[in-house]
C-alpha cells in the first residue's frame, strides 16, 4: 500500500459517537478516508455517506478495500468484531471500553500481535494540548509531587432501555463514562494502582452499576479518586493536587472542539491558561492513520488492559461492599 494513500476506514456502528465525532474526523484527517460503513439499518450507514454502504458487520469486514476499521458498536460486540477484522488483515479503533473486562482485552491484544495489526483503544482526550500540558506541568514538578488525582463523569440517565443497562453487553456506568476517570488517574500517575476500594449503587433488574466510586491506591499515599454513574446530574471534571500546588480541567475530557480552561494554582500565582476549540478526535485519526502506514502511535494496545484490570477490581471491589481488591500487575497478568 502506498505511503502517501490516505488510510481506507470503515466504522462498525453508526449511533451517535460515530456520526457527531468519527465522522467528521476521518472526513478532516488528510491522511484517512472513509471507505465503508456498516449497519444492522443500511439506510443509517448510508445517511454518513462512505464510500460503500454495508447492512451487515460482516460485509463490511469482507471488503477487501478497507485496511482500518472503527468499532462504535455495543460494548458487547466489541471483542467478536475485533477478531474478525484481524482474521480479515484489518487495523482496528475501537471504542472504549475494549473490551467488557481484562481477559477479553487480553485475547485481543494477543489476537493484534499475531496478525500484526495495530489495536487501540480511542482514548481521544490524551491528544488534547491541555491533557499535554497538565501531564507535563505534573512531571516537571509544577505542582509539588503529585498527590490526589480526582475525575468525575456523570449524568442522568432517564432511559429504561438503553443499550448500557445491559449486563451482557457490557453496561454500566463504569465501563461507560468512569473508564476515563479510571485513565486519567493513570495517565497522570503514569502507573497501575497497586489496589482498590470501590461503592456502588446497582440497578434491581440489570444489576449494572448505576452509580460507583472508587479509591484507587497507588502506593506511598498518592490516590485516585473516581465517581461516575448514571444517576446524578451532568459532571464531568479532573483535578490533580500536589504538594505545592492543583491543576484543574474543569470540563474534563469533554473537550471536544470548544474552548477549554486550565487552571493552574501554586503558592505563588494562580494561572488560567486558555485554549482554542481542538479536534481531538481528528487528532487521534490522524495518529493512528500514521501509525497504519508505519510510524509510532501515541497510545499502545495495553493501554486497554491496563485500564480494564482497574475496572475490574473496582466492581469486584463494589459488589463486594467495599472491600480492598488488589490489581493485578502487568508482569503478573496470566489469562487463557
């Protein structure tokens, strides 16, 4: 395949996410072009007019044209397209969660190095400069050593149908919207929390979590502290305090194309540093079409599993009434 030919995506789910976000961002990315897509309802994937329209996942997947693809379905078909697509020689974007929990990340990490295909997990918001710039203002010290990092994510959901009550698709809130509660801690961290202690609030019929928070210890007295659920009204925030100061992304990662403040506090001085609207999204379609075509890309396949491990342990944790769960290590992860 040619160097210079803009990467062939197809996208697996056209629901919201994928129409309001990946859209726009492969039709922007000078290095990507939207090939395909597919849906159980042919007319919706036509409606984002691809190149070729598909009415099954599995046409899709057989279209010898499309090297990349990006899953926006379900939590729950996540794992079985992923497979499928690199049994088809395919690179894959998935949405978050990778999968519904470690093993299955696991597999298809395994899966992606046998078949020599790239896997990431769409972790948008780490491409913004603002994401940058509080990771590089924590690692260079500029608010003492790093302490607490706070991440909430919530709103309130009215539907008693939705696709995230289901248990066997991958529902719940956790997996939904706190997965970038649990990354943020890491990612400013730059580690796996040693161990958790996690309370829920579950539904009475689908026994997802509607509502979970978590204590994520990562040793020498430095925590995360993560509350998600969709049981409260709309939150979405991340604050990192120090010893010598606090970084605060008031809107969170919900900082797609607007402008966004962060807030830097010290002894000295008090900072707002101020950015223009940003598309994240293409930013990252830009990164792993990179990628594709042989250059480094800036999240890794494990980046999923290390994710999902804390996410494990916070529900094991939550359904058990708060009892402290120990995470699994990279080095010690051993999945069938």
């Amino acid at each position: 395949m040619s160097a210079d030919r803009p990467v062939q995506f197809g996208i697996l789910g056209v629901g919201r996410i994928a129409v309001k976000a990946y859209v726009p961002a492969i039709n922007d990315a000078p290095n990507a072009e939207l090939a395909a897509a597919a849906s159980r309802d042919i007319t919706r994937a036509e409606s984002i007019n691809p190149k070729r329209a598909y009415g099954s996942y599995e046409a899709l997947l057989d279209d010898p044209e499309v090297e990349a693809v990006y899953i926006a379905t379900h939590n729950g078909l996540h794992l079985p397209l992923a497979l499928a697509a690199f049994e088809r020689g395919k690179h894959v974007l998935c949405e978050k969660p990778l999968a519904n929990d470690a093993p299955q990340c696991a597999e298809l990490i395994e899966a992606a190095a046998k078949a020599d295909r790239l896997l990431v997990e769409a972790f948008m918001y780490r491409y913004h400069p603002s994401i940058k710039e509080a990771k590089r203002l924590i690692d260079d010290g500029a608010i003492g050593e790093l302490r607490t990092v706070e991440g909430a994510f919530s709103y309130h959901m009215e539907s008693t149908t939705d696709v995230r009550l289901n248990p066997k698709w991958g529902g719940g809130g956790l997996l939904d919207i706190g997965t970038y509660c649990v990354n943020a801690c890491r990612l400013f961290f730059d580690e796996v929390p040693r161990a958790v202690t996690a309370m829920g609030d579950f539904h009475p019929e689908y026994k997802v979590d509607m509502a979970l928070h978590g204590l994520l210890d990562f040793g020498s007295g430095r925590y995360g502290v993560i509350s998600s659920g969709f049981d409260a009204g709309f939150r979405n925030r991340i604050l990192a305090c120090g010893t010598g100061g606090t970084i605060e992304l008031p809107k969170g990662v919900g900082i797609n194309n607007v402008p966004v403040t962060l807030i830097l506090k010290t002894r000295e001085e008090t900072r707002e540093i101020e950015y223009e609207p940003f598309a994240m999204y293409q930013a990252m379609v830009e990164d792993f079409a990179n990628a594709v075509r042989g250059g480094m890309c800036m999240i890794d396949a494990k980046e999923g599993l290390r994710n999902a491990v804390v996410m494990d342990a916070l529900l094991a944790s939550a359904r058990l009434g708060g009892g402290r769960v120990a995470v699994p290590h990279e080095e010690d992860l051993r999945f069938k």
